[in-house]
C-alpha cells in the first residue's frame, strides 16, 4: 500500500505520521510544523497561519472546510511554538501554557473530553510547558521541571505511564527526569535526557525503540550505544537522534532506506549512522522518510519520496541522503506525513511533496498537483492571502 501512495492519500491513515518541528537558527521567531495533511506557521507575531486537511478542524479557524491557502488559527498570541500531529495540532504560548485543537477521538488534546474542537483549548493541568510533540493520535510535553507529560491513545504503550489506557488528560512518564527534547510517532515515543541518553516506549515491531529487541514496552527503555544526543525525531517505525558531533542516527524500519545508511536492510533495532552526514544541526522525521539541515543551511533528504517530500526533484527513494533543490539559508523545517516545510533566514516559508489536501497552500490541491522541488507558500513578512 506504501507504493500507492501518491494515488490514493487515505492510505497515510494507515500508514501513520510523524511531524517534527525544528528551529536550528534564528529565524526571528518563526516556525513550521507539519502535520497529516495540514501545514502551521508560527510567524514572528506570535500569531499561528494553517492550511490544508481540516476535516477534524485541525486548521483551528473555527470551521471543518479545507483550506488551500493560509487562514489564521482563531484566539492565539504571544505563540512561541507549535506542533502538529495527524489531526491535531499544539501551540505554547510566551505564558508556558498549552494549547490544542482539531481531531479529538483518543483524548490527543488533553482538554478531558473526547470531542474535536475547532478553535484552540487549553490542555489540562499543565503549565510551563517547555516543548510539545504530536504524533499520530497521542501526545507528549515537557515542562520547565524536565518531566515529560503523556496523553491520547496508548494502544502500545507509547504513554509511558506502565498501562496501555488511553488518557484524556496529561499523565506524567514514568521514570524519567531531566528531559529536554522529546518527539512523538506513530506509536511510539523518544526523549532525550540533559546527559544525552535517549529513551524510548510504546510500539517496537521494527525496532524503533532502539533496544537491541523488538519488543514494546509501556515505560521508557535505555536506547543501546547511542550518547552525547542532542535532539531526537521520531517517524511512523522508525527514530532518528542528532549528536553534538553533528552526525545522525537511525534505527528501526529501513525497507525503503529511511534509516538513511545506503541499504534497504529491513530494520535495525539498535542506531546506525546516517549515511554522509556531518555538520548537522536540525533534523526531522516524517512519514518513513527524514530531513536533516546543515550548518551550512543546505537540507537533505532520505527514504521514501514517492509524493516528492525528498524535494530532489523526483520520486526515487533514496537510502541515502540527497540534497534539498533549491534551498539555502534554510533555518528551520518541519517534516509532515508526505510534505516538507522550510523557513530561510530571509523568512520565506517553502513546502514540497504531498498536496492531496492543499497542503502546500498553493490553491491546489490533489494528487496530481504535488511538488517535488520547493515551493514558495509565503514570501517575507507575507503569509495572509
């Protein structure tokens, strides 16, 4: 079904998601997360822009209609970060609290109800939230105290609270302290601690706890060999850790090369390098495919391209790292299911790869208008049609 994904987008449904947002360098306050089949743009106002799939209001324009062109997320300022998942999506405002809307139906947005809601609320009991991750229907925060905070569906354990219960309000992960990254997938989760071990739970069919097994687990797991981590990233079966030496690492599923090591070997339960890579400085995962921006402000790409997202200028899949066409400058990216999103210093956002929902905000939308090289949504200080 992988193979037909450029002909049928519903299929991302069952193939999962994973959106991750990274900011490498000064971009005056903005950034970009992509999300299913819907983009956000926080811009330097503090205000957040969406565009795309809004069937579960994950736009948060107060409306379930799908938007081909940016419309402003209703209620929102003083808006410092933003995440998105697969229906939903997460804003942190200047105050540390969070915010949530869109698809509801597991608990992801932590308001203690299960109802979709179409303009933001605010998720239960947290405050001094740090950093949000979204993945495909749960949830994680870190707080300034550098607890880690789960909610949403937990079929696999991917809460890391020791059950597999859903919860619609914010449960704190067991056993892990002095966090300051984490990231949320299909049905698993990552986090990186102050002394660069990164720890993961919940789903592991293909290794993407990073264990040496393939066993799930419902509390976090020590990932083997790997320190000195920075960031983490996670897709929908496999992971992905940035060092402080600027090298990536990959474990997990790799059938079409999204572990990036130059193989298709079927997966890997414990971290590989990155093929080529150095000087890294962000990196994100999607939907079987990862993202990785270079000091030098060039971005890369691997795995799975069959809607472009590799934004080489083809459909090839890669098992090693290729060259983002066109851009430099980039300072901040953001990896959705099927699309690729840039920020460059001169803050002009970028998207390439899927548009079956608009999600490009080029007024188009469908399969037969994806892009596989980069595409200007928002010219400098310009994202309001």
């Amino acid at each position: 079904m992988r193979k037909r994904y450029s002909l049928i987008g519903i299929v991302c449904l069952l193939l999962g998601l994973f959106s991750n947002t990274a900011v490498a360098k000064s971009s005056e306050g903005m950034m970009v997360a992509g999300g299913g089949g819907h983009s956000l743009l926080l811009q330097k106002d503090g205000t957040v822009w969406a565009w795309g799939w809004n069937s579960r209001a994950q736009l948060g324009d107060g409306t379930k209609t799908d938007r081909t062109y940016p419309v402003q997320v209703q209620g929102l300022d003083s808006v410092v970060s933003i995440a998105a998942g697969w229906t939903h999506s997460f804003a942190i405002k200047s105050d540390g609290t969070l915010w949530s809307w869109g698809g509801n139906m597991f608990g992801q947005l932590g308001d203690g109800t299960t109802y979709d809601r179409l303009i933001p609320v605010q998720v239960n009991g947290l405050h001094s939230v740090a950093a949000v991750s979204a993945g495909y229907s749960h949830s994680l925060a870190v707080k300034d105290d550098g607890t880690v905070w789960a909610w949403g569906t937990n079929y696999y354990g991917q809460l890391g609270d020791g059950t597999t219960e859903n919860r619609i309000v914010p449960v704190q992960v067991q056993g892990l302290d002095s966090v300051v990254a984490v990231a949320a997938g299909s049905g698993h989760s990552l986090a990186v601690r102050s002394d660069g071990t990164v720890w993961a739970w919940g789903a592991n069919w293909s290794g993407q706890l990073g264990d040496g097994s393939n066993t799930s687990s419902s509390v976090p797991v020590q990932v083997s060999n790997l320190g000195s981590a920075i960031a983490v990233s996670a897709g929908n079966t496999f992971s992905a850790a940035l060092k402080s030496d600027g090298t990536v690492w990959a474990w997990g599923a790799n059938d079409i090369g999204q572990l990036g090591s130059g193989t298709t070997t079927p997966y890997h339960n414990t971290p590989v390098k990155v093929a080529g890579l150095g000087s890294v400085i962000a990196i994100a995962a999607g939907n079987e495919y990862g993202l990785a921006l270079k000091n030098d402000g060039t971005l890369w790409g691997w795995g799975y391209n069959a809607a472009g997202q590799l934004g080489d200028g083809t459909a090839t899949n890669r098992n090693s790292p290729v060259p983002v066409t066109g851009l430099g400058s980039v300072v901040a990216i953001s990896a959705g299911t099927g699309h690729g999103m840039a920020v460059q210093s001169d803050r002009s956002v970028w998207v390439w790869g899927s548009n079956f929902y608009g999600q490009l905000g080029d007024g188009l939308f469908g399969d037969g208008y994806n892009r596989n090289t980069p595409f200007q949504v928002c010219s400098t200080n310009n994202c309001k049609k």
